[in-house]
C-alpha cells in the first residue's frame, strides 16, 4: 500500500481543476518543471496514468474521477485542521500593531488595551501613534483605528462608536481662535474651524489636537477639541453644546488580506467592544467622563 500524504495530492488536484500544467503551477506558486514532475512521480508510484493528454491540456482519466472527490475531501479536511488550529490558538498569541491618532493613542487606547492583555497575556500589543495614515497594504500596522467619514479602498471594518467635538477654552482666555495645520486641516473638524475663523481671530495653531489642548489650557485662545480630550481637563471649559456637523465615524479596519487572519479578526472585535463601552465619552454625551473607564 502506498503512502499518500496532501502535498502530493495537492498537485493532481491542481492539474485536474485548472486542466494544464502552466495553470496549475500559477495556482501553486511554482514552476513547470516542479508540476510535471510531481505528476510524472504519482503516475510512476501508482504504476498506472492519471492524466490523457492532449494538445488542450490535461484530463483525468474516466477511471480515475472518484480520486479526485477524494482528494477534495482530502482538501476539505487539511484545511479544517488548519482553521481549527489557528481559531483556537491564534488569536490568543503573537504581535499585533494597532495604528491611530495621538489623541486615541493617549486618552483612550491604552486603557483598552490593558483589558484586551488581562484576557490574552500572550498577544503582543504594539501602539503606533500618527495622524496621517499608515499604508497597511504594505505592513505597517495590522489594525487602524480612526475617525473617518469612510473606510479607504482595500479596507474591512466597523463602525465602533461616533467622536464628537466641541469649543473649549481656560476661564478668561481671549476671544482668538486656535488653527489647526498639518494632518489635521484634512479633518471633519479641521474643516469646520477653518470655516469659523478669520485671519484677524488666529491667535496659533498645531497639528496635534493634544498639543491644541495645552495651547489652550495655556490661556492662548478656544480650540475646538474631540470631547473625549476636553471634558475630563479641570483647566479647560466647553462653550457651548458638541458641534453636531463635525462628528464622526471611528472605524476599527484591517486591510482586506489581513482582515480574517484570527489573532487580528480577535483584536478587531475587542477593539470595538472597548470602543463601544466608551460611545459616551467618545461622543461627547453629557455626564459621560472620564475616557480611561468602561
């Protein structure tokens, strides 16, 4: 009795399903060479052909159609075993880098993270803070977590909760506005200052919403500000309710081709729960304080 394992099985298989050799090793990641080879070794093991040719490519023999419903369910079940393994492992272990804001970065991920490590110490949580936006096609971070009106192109994701801004100023700050520059310009936000101030009102701007929020602590001026960052500082006053246009989609994604693998699926979703838990504060609602808490 011969010794089958997949890997030989795998090469019939491709053969039969794509019906040339050239196919075939397309759909493996291999040569010519390696596939007729694999094939003309299986033929020689078995002492019988698999295949007729032709000058159209490969067919199986009639007497040979139940071996491939075999080798499907050969294919079937290496693959299940393969799933099995990393949805009961996988998720529980290994690195994952998680992009954001500065200002998710320091007032609300970090807390997050801690209960997702109190449920899986052995996943390996890295932070990358940046508000412009990492290319995560080419590796950069696994996971991004940002204010969005909608996902870019190659992106799978969630809506988690909704940011929501408001003015805030230190008590007798002068009537001047704070700019914002940078990255920022490009925000919801961002957008709705510009259209507020005038160039006599400008007192500064920054490119970081934290760095607005110790310019305005600091007494330089108002400073629209995500709620999240303003409400929970006792320097700091809200004038006013939360700006209703500027609020905004946080989003939870993956690029696409990374999105099922298990151990980032499983950060992704107890990233939103975290977020979800915090939809007040986020938000801006009233009585919701302080970011760090569930």
């Amino acid at each position: 009795m011969h010794k089958e394992n997949w890997d030989d099985l795998r090469y019939v298989l491709a053969v039969a399903e794509t019906g040339t050799v050239s196919a075939a090793a397309r759909q493996l990641g291999v040569n010519h060479a390696t596939v007729l080879r694999r094939i003309a070794a299986f033929e020689e093991r078995h002492g019988a052909p698999v295949f007729q040719r032709s000058g159209q490519g490969y067919t199986l023999r009639a007497d040979r159609l139940r071996m491939l419903d075999a080798a499907r369910e050969v294919e079937n079940a290496v693959l299940a075993v393969g799933r099995l393994i990393r949805g009961a492992e996988a998720p529980l272990r290994g690195d994952v880098r998680i992009t954001s804001t500065d200002t998710f970065c320091h007032a609300i991920l970090p807390s997050i993270m801690a209960e997702i490590q109190a449920g899986a110490p052995e996943l390996r949580l890295t932070l990358l803070c940046s508000n412009d936006h990492l290319d995560l096609s080419r590796l950069h971070a696994d996971i991004a977590v940002r204010p969005s009106p909608e996902l870019r192109d190659g992106l799978v994701g969630q809506v988690a909760a909704h940011l929501g801004v408001a003015v805030y100023a230190a008590p007798g700050a002068p009537d001047r506005w704070l700019g914002v520059a940078g990255a920022l310009t490009r925000s919801r936000a961002g957008e709705w200052v510009k259209q507020k101030m005038h160039a006599g009102d400008v007192a500064g701007a920054a490119d970081s919403f934290i760095v607005l929020r110790e310019m305005a602590a600091q007494g330089l001026g108002r400073s629209v500000l995500p709620c999240c960052l303003g409400d929970p500082d006792p320097r700091l006053v809200r004038l006013g309710d939360v700006v209703p246009e500027p609020s905004v989609e946080i989003w939870v994604a993956s690029h696409e081709d990374l999105a099922d693998v298990p151990r980032i699926a499983a950060v992704r979703r107890m990233l939103v729960d975290g977020l979800a838990k915090r939809a007040g504060v986020l938000s801006g609602a009233p009585g919701a304080v302080g970011a760090g808490s569930g």
